[in-house]
C-alpha cells in the first residue's frame, strides 16, 4: 500500500502535521468507517466519514462522524444553500479521483465546498480517509479546517 496520495500530499504541501494509520479494509462491511474503527481498534466516534453530496445542484463534501448519520437540511444550511442529496458513488468517484471506500476530503481532483461536523472539535485528533482503502490520516481537527478552509457545523440527526 503506498503512503502517498494526493490527500497526504496535499498536506505535507501545506506544511500540515499529520500521521498515518493502516487497517485491512473490508470490502464487504457495510459501513466502511465503522469497520475502520474496529480495525484500528479506536472509537467510532473518533473516525470520520467522507461523504461527497449535491447542494442545489453542486458538488459538496460532508466530514461527520463514522457512528453519525448526516442532517440533508443540516448540511444545507451550514453551506449556505437550500436542498442537499446524497451523490452517486459513480460521480463521487468521478469527481474525486477516489474509490468509493478511500475517498479523502483532501487532494480531490475539484475543491468543493465542505463542512466538517463539530464533534470533530471535541477530539485532540481525529481519523479520516487518506485517499485510499485501508489507509487513516490522523490529524487535529483545526488543521483539517485550515486544510480544507471548511465549514465546522452541526451536520448529524
């Protein structure tokens, strides 16, 4: 498994402190994040999930909690627009350069805009995808933020 990704790469650029954590992926887990946690053997709450959405018809990116399930009006709201749904993992793919299960938040081939979901800000550091299955970053959340020059909202029911 390589190291570097252009999520990785898009931090050490950014001159980011950040480390690594490796599990074996399962392709067949229902929920990717809440397998990552296991296999890491860290709480789910501590892993967030990467979920790539439509706001009124634009690409947008949702950072919440594995063991959380995000708010559609909630995450309108908090990227300023009326009507969120779900993107097709064809086209989160596409818009990406990830594969569905390793999709990062960071180094996508388009910067969307991204809301980060505030229980991030009750950890020292968090774990979220590195842009490919089986690879972690672990970073502080106020890194991510500046990182991402996101949003940090409520996002979850």
């Amino acid at each position: 498994m390589s190291k570097t990704t252009p999520a990785t790469q898009a931090l050490t650029k950014a001159g980011i402190a950040f480390s690594l954590a490796n599990y074996d992926y399962d392709p067949n887990a229902e929920r990717v994040g809440l397998q990552a946690a296991e296999a890491m053997g860290v709480p789910p709450s501590e892993v967030f999930k990467t979920l790539m959405a439509e706001l009124d018809g634009k690409p947008i990116c949702a950072i919440v909690p594995s063991d959380e399930e995000v708010n559609m009006k909630k995450l309108a709201a908090a990227l300023g627009g009326k009507s969120a749904h779900m993107m097709k993992p064809a086209d989160a793919e596409r818009l990406t350069g990830y594969k569905v299960g390793g999709i990062s938040p960071l180094g996508q081939r388009k910067l969307v805009p991204t809301a980060l979901d505030e229980l991030a800000t009750l950890y020292d550091e968090i774990f979220l995808n590195g842009g490919q299955r089986g690879l972690q970053i672990r970073i502080r959340p106020n890194d991510l933020v500046k990182a991402l020059e996101c949003v940090v909202a409520d996002l979850v029911r």
